[in-house]
C-alpha cells in the first residue's frame, strides 16, 4: 500500500550518494521535499534537479530541505551532483525499497513498450514526517518544478 496524504514517512530514507544513512528524523523541525526521479543525467530529470539547484535558497527559506531520489548508484549520484553543481543529497535507493513504500515503482508505457520504472512523484513532508501534498506525474513540470512548491505558501 502506497504512502498517502496524512501518513508518516519511514524513519530510515536509505543511503545518499556517499554511502551515509538518511533518516526521517534528520529533518526533524524542517518540511522535506522528497523527490523521486527516473534517471540521473536525463533530461527531464536534470531539469528537474536544476530547478531545485537554482531555486535552493529560496525553498530552504521557506523552511523545506530537498532530498532527491533514484534506483542509480551512489557513484551515478556523485557523478551528477558534480556535474550539476546539486547542493541537496540524492538518495541511492537500488533495492527499490523506498520507490515501493512511496508507490512510485511500477509498469510505464513508451511507444507500446512496458517496462518497470520511477513515476516522477514529489512528496511534501511536514516539521512532524507527515506527508501533506503529492504532486503526481502529470502535475509535475520539470523546469519550474521548484517554482510550483514555491507557488502553494504564496
């Protein structure tokens, strides 16, 4: 059963791309944007990650800290924090088992080819580790999608 609005996260996140363990509670007192992305080094994915990277310190004096999360590697993450200068930790979650939790791991479809993969899926984490919003795939667009969380306190 899929995570929901109103529902506590899971305390252990899993492990960023140094290989140093998140926890819900090292976000106590902070919202969390908690973002789950297909693909590091993408296009989509990496206008994604931009629109968080450049809209960074205005999200984080909203209060929120950002957390970015795909089955890729520590290494990939490392790679692509680099490349695109992220100043947020990406969670390296291979075994899928946070994707699961969160019910964004599943059957997608491109050009009549079923495959198993990431729906783009941010979660709005309260001060508490309650969810509040889910923006779903078809919600989110990927270059402004900083701007789109930034929008709901104004």
């Amino acid at each position: 059963m899929a995570l929901q609005v109103g529902d506590k996260i899971p305390e252990i996140l899993g492990k960023n791309q140094k290989g140093e363990e998140v926890n819900a509670s090292d976000y106590k007192g902070k919202k969390l944007v908690l973002y789950f992305y297909p693909k590091d080094n993408t296009s989509g994915c990496t206008a994604e990650a931009c629109s968080f990277r450049d809209n960074y310190s205005e999200l984080r004096k909203e209060g929120y800290e950002v957390v970015g999360v795909s089955i890729d590697s520590e290494k990939s993450h490392q790679s692509f924090i680099e490349k695109q200068q992220l100043p947020f930790d990406l969670i390296a979650d291979t075994d899928k088992e946070l994707e699961e939790k969160f019910g964004v791991w599943g059957e997608k479809s491109m050009y009549g080819r079923k495959y198993m993969g990431t729906f783009r899926t941010t979660f709005l984490i309260n001060e508490d580790g309650i969810i509040e919003k889910i923006f779903t795939p078809k919600e989110i667009k990927t270059s402004t999608h900083a701007n789109q969380i930034l929008l709901l306190k104004k």
